[in-house]
C-alpha cells in the first residue's frame, strides 16, 4: 500500500470532510465544511475560554485536551481511530507506535483543520 503523508491533499480532504461529521448533533444542522470549523470554533470558545480568561497552557494543548472530553462527535476508541486514519491512508510504523500515537495524530490533524479560524477568531475576541 502506498503510504501517504499528514499533509497531502487526500488527508487534508478527508479531515474536512470530518470535520463536518463530528459537528453534527441533533440541535445543528452542519452541510460545509467553513459551517463545520465555525461551529467547532465557537463551540471550543463557549466552553474552554470565554470565562476561562486565564487559562495556563497553549491553545492546542487545550483544544486536544478539550476535543478528548467528547465535546464534539469525534473518535475515542482507539480502535475505531487507527481505523479510521487507515482508511484515509495513514499508516504507523508498527502496531506499537499506531497503539501509542493514533489518538495524538488524530486530534493534532482535525485542529490543523481549525487553527487558522481558531486564532482569528481568538483574535478578535481579545480586540
């Protein structure tokens, strides 16, 4: 099988695509994927930083520590996680390292997708 990378156009398609599913629910109606990074920012905002002015560690930290807490329709089998990175093409270099390192690589890569909106958004909050 050919191994693809974190940053070809097929993973960052297919975490967009993603994106939209995990920000379904029955309240939001979520159809694009601009909707889908708007609701995830806003929703990660509302919950972890809007009365949490002081909050003590980097916005991915928090974001990842946040996206754990099953805030959002994401992954957390790991199970279901390395499957899920196979069928989009990421593979680990053994069983060990994919046991160990899926869930990171999985948060990491849907806040790769919302960081640019994310610290916009931030951004104008603090102005």
């Amino acid at each position: 099988m050919k191994k693809i990378r974190t940053n070809s156009k097929e993973v960052k398609e297919a975490i967009r695509l993603h994106l939209i599913e995990i920000s379904e629910n029955d309240d939001v109606k979520v159809e694009t994927v601009e909707q889908a990074k708007n609701y995830i920012v806003n929703r990660f905002y509302n919950e972890m930083i809007k009365y949490n002015k002081h909050y003590n560690t980097n916005i991915q930290e928090l974001f990842i520590y946040w996206l754990n807490g099953l805030s959002l329709n994401t992954y957390y089998i790991t199970d279901d996680i390395i499957n899920y990175l196979h069928e989009i093409g990421l593979y680990g270099k053994d069983e060990k390292q994919e046991q160990e390192k899926a869930a990171n690589l999985y948060h990491y890569l849907i806040f790769k997708e919302v960081k640019k909106e994310l610290f916009k958004f931030l951004k104008e909050r603090r102005n």
